[in-house]
C-alpha cells in the first residue's frame, strides 16, 4: 500500500526535466565510480605483467607502462589524493559560487585526467592523469548530493539521494564490463578515454540545466527561484508549500542575526554587512567544527563515511578480481561483473526503503549485515568452503547497498542546516577519501601477512564498532522538519 502511493505521488511530481537533471548531475559520482575500478581488469595488460600480439598500434605511445607493485599502488591511490582535495574545496566553492557552475567548470577535470590517463607514455603522465581524475571525482561526490536534494520533491529526498550510489555502482560496472572485452594490447587506452568522453557529454547537458532552485532563493534570487522550481516540478505543480520553506528559513536566519544583534554592546558599531544579515554566507570548513550547533553532527557524518569504506567494501571492488578467483575457480571478471550488477540491482532495489524505515535503521542493518558476512566469508575462505565464501561475498555487496552504500551521503545534508552542507559534506567526503586510501593501500599486505581470509574478522570486529556507534550517537532525520528538531534542540521559531 505505501509503494502504490509513493507511486501515485511520483507520478504527479516528477517531470522529465528533472529526471534529466538527476542523469546529468549524477554523471560525476558515476566517473567516481568508474575510476575507482579502472585499473582492475585491465591491471595485468597496463603493467607488462601479460603481452597481447593481437593489439591495436597507436603511434608514439608504447603497447603498455612497466610499473612493480610499489608504483602501480602508487598510480591507484594517488586518484584518493586528488579526490580528498577535490572534496576539501568543494563545499565552498558550490556555496559561494553555486552548484551549477561549479558542476559545469569540474567537467574540465573530469574531461582532462582521462586524456592524459588514456593517452599516457609513462608512470609520471598516468599518475598525473589520475590526480586530476581524483579533483574532479571529489568535487562531484561533494556537489552531486547537494544539488539533488535541493531539486528533488521533499519527500523522496531519501530515495534520489540514493542515486549518488547507484551511479556510483553503474560507473564500477561499466568499466568492469570494458575491462572484460578491451583488456588486451592497447585496448585498456580506450577504457581510460570512455572516462573522458563522458566528463565532455555532462558538459554539454549542465549547459541546459538549471542552478538550485533553494540555492538562489538564498542568494537574493528569488523570482528565478521560483521560476527554475517550477520549471523542474512542472507548471501544474504546487509548488507554494516548497517557496513558503524557503521563506520560514530565512526568516529563522533573520531571527538568529537580530539575536546577535541585541546581544552586542551598544557601543559596538554596526557595520554594513553585519546589518545586512548572513543568510548567504556559508560556513567555512574549519568555523563548521568550532560551530556548537555543527560539530556534533559533523562528529556523526564522518563516522559513519568512515563506516562506509572501514566495513570493507573496495576489498572487494577493488581487489575482486584476485579474490574472487581464488574463492570460486571461476572467470574473475565475469564474477566481478556480476558482484557490480548486484550492487546496482541492490541499492536501486532498497533505495525506497530509506524513507520507509529511516535512514538510522537503513544504516544499522547494513553494517550488521556486513559484520556477520565478513565472519562467513573469513570462515570460508579459511576453511576452503567455495559455497560459503561465494555466499558471504554476495550478502556481503547487498547489506552495504541496503545503508551504508547510500545513506551516509544523505545524512550529510539533513544533519546541518543549509549554511553549513557544503563544509559538512567536504568534511564527510574527505574521511571517506582517507578511508578509502587506507583499505586500497593496506588490504592486500595484512591479507597476506595475516593468512589469507584472516583481514575479515578485523573488518567484522571494526563493524561492531560501528554499530555500536550509530546506534547510540546517530540521530533519525527522517520526517525533521529542520535540524533543531533532528538533535532535540528548541526550534528558533519559538523564540
């Protein structure tokens, strides 16, 4: 009964333009994606360690790039690097200078790094190519999900935040599903240039979009507002109940400046800007921690990105290939194409769920559910039992698609109020950048130092930290109106 009229309700209020600006915004967290799992498949052939005579010659550049395993772990993670800077600039910039001119200018990354990735001589020009392809992947992942829960309908802001994920996972399959067929000779050029080619076609299609509706409202723009909002949820819309939030919002902003401004002594001058209020001033990324009214919430939103990488998913996104084959004696690339078809069957499958049973509870099961799958899959890959392993590797991608694959980028703009997203979502991202580093980096020396199968249980004990954590610390934001009421703080409208 609650999907027929979340149906019903979808039906009325989505309109083509905004599931256009919903593919064309999530073009980015799909590129994150993609060169997160790049170098899987096609890693043998790029690195000399497998030669291909069947081959297409491209000339000037050699058939492929020699590199040990201290400088190919260089060139992978040195993509986490340029998305950590990326991330840590991002929420500044899309609030000082908005969210669609900053999508349009990141399109030049996400168009540059692949060219020199794909087009590539040497270890310098690949590891530079990656650098850039990790500013523009970080700037994305930091945007993306604050543009689409400024522009998606009010009440399935759970559901399309969730989007930010499955074009993740779509981005990790399509390069698994090249790598299959093109990882040979010179192929695995054309791999790294399909990145490239699809940062120019988000460029072309952001030049038809619309900036945030509510990010002009608060930038002194609201006629043009108004006029993108209803140009998103169609004429027919009812589109005052959304205005009417801005305006309450603006008015709780005006309540807390003339706060200040009663609070000040009298013999304090009053300078133009301080009169003119703040409402367009976003936090920085450093005031955001010192913040009382944000530094609980950026404490919850970094554990929780951490959550997300530490439970261990990219031991299996990145390194499925070799473990994968071992545990089943199957292709290693089909078995990894099917896990990326999971993901993506699974967190489009369970996105409607976030606003069912709350983002917490969504959260909660998942980590539980990626607990108990490390202990089965550490037992079965221990113990040799393929069925076991092959088991746990499946529940394992569809408990982190349940919550932990979606959520924490949602969180990350209910938690705060709209002043401070930007900074919060450049704090969340760059843990889970961090995050990331430390599994690509380290996954496969404690693997191997520690017995292969072994690395599982320390990912089900961090789990249970986890757990334990959001349970006790992490507040519910579904149906909040706002963030006082999301952390039981007095509403300032009653003042």
């Amino acid at each position: 009964m609650g999907l027929r009229s979340k149906l019903q309700s979808w039906s009325q209020e989505l309109t083509p333009y905004f599931l256009y600006l919903l593919l064309i915004s999530t073009l980015g967290p799909l590129l994150f994606g993609y060169h997160l799992a790049e170098l899987n498949a096609p890693q043998a052939v790029i690195t000399c360690s497998k030669k291909s005579t069947n081959s297409l010659a491209l000339s000037g550049l050699p058939q492929c790039v020699p590199m040990n395993a201290a400088q190919l772990g260089l060139v992978s993670s040195i993509f986490t690097l340029g998305g950590l800077i990326g991330a840590l600039a991002a929420g500044s910039l899309s609030a000082r200078y908005g969210r669609l001119l900053t999508m349009r200018v990141n399109t030049v990354l996400l168009a540059l790094g692949p060219f020199a990735e794909a087009l590539a001589p040497n270890i310098a020009v690949l590891s530079i190519g990656r650098l850039i392809s990790g500013l523009g992947a970080g700037v994305s992942v930091v945007v993306v999900p604050i543009y689409i829960s400024e522009i998606a309908p009010p009440k399935e802001k759970g559901f399309f935040g969730a989007f930010t994920q499955i074009m993740t996972n779509t981005g990790i399959f399509i390069t698994q599903l090249l790598g299959y067929f093109l990882s040979h000779g010179q192929m695995w050029r054309i791999i790294l240039a399909v990145a490239g080619v699809i940062g120019v076609l988000q460029f072309a299609g952001l030049m038809f979009s619309v900036e945030s509706p509510k990010w002009q409202a608060d930038h002194g723009e609201p006629r043009q507002a108004k006029s993108n909002l209803r140009r998103i949820r169609g004429h027919k819309a009812d589109i005052q109940e959304e205005v009417e939030g801005w305006r309450v919002q603006n008015e709780d902003e005006r309540n807390d400046e003339e706060r200040t401004l009663l609070a000040e002594s009298d013999d304090e001058p009053r300078t133009d800007e301080t009169s003119r209020g703040k409402k367009s001033e976003a936090v920085g990324i450093l005031a955001v921690i010192k913040d009382p009214n944000n530094n609980r919430a950026i404490l919850a939103v970094v554990v929780v990105m951490m959550a997300q990488q530490l439970c261990g998913i990219n031991s299996i996104i990145m390194y499925g290939v070799s473990l994968l084959s071992d545990l089943l004696a199957a292709n290693s690339a089909l078995l990894n194409i099917l896990v990326s078809i999971l993901n993506i069957v699974a967190t489009t499958g369970f996105a409607p769920l976030v606003d069912v049973l709350g983002r917490k509870p969504c959260i909660l099961i998942s980590i539980g559910g990626m607990g108990i799958s490390s202990v089965l899959l550490a037992v079965g890959i221990r113990f040799s039992i393929s069925v076991l392993s092959a088991v746990a590797v499946l529940l394992f991608v569809a408990s982190f698609a349940f919550g932990l694959g979606p959520v924490p980028f949602i969180l990350s703009s209910e938690l705060v109020g709209p002043e401070a997203v930007g900074a919060t979502q450049s704090w969340a991202l760059a843990a889970n950048w961090i995050s990331t580093f430390v599994v690509a980096q380290f996954f496969p020396i404690v693997n191997e130092r520690l017995g292969k199968g072994t690395v599982y249980f320390i990912f089900a004990a961090i789990a249970a930290v986890f757990f334990v954590f959001v349970g006790w610390y992490v507040p519910e934001t579904k149906g909040k109106k706002d963030v006082d009421e999301v952390w039981g703080r007095p509403s300032r409208r009653e003042d």
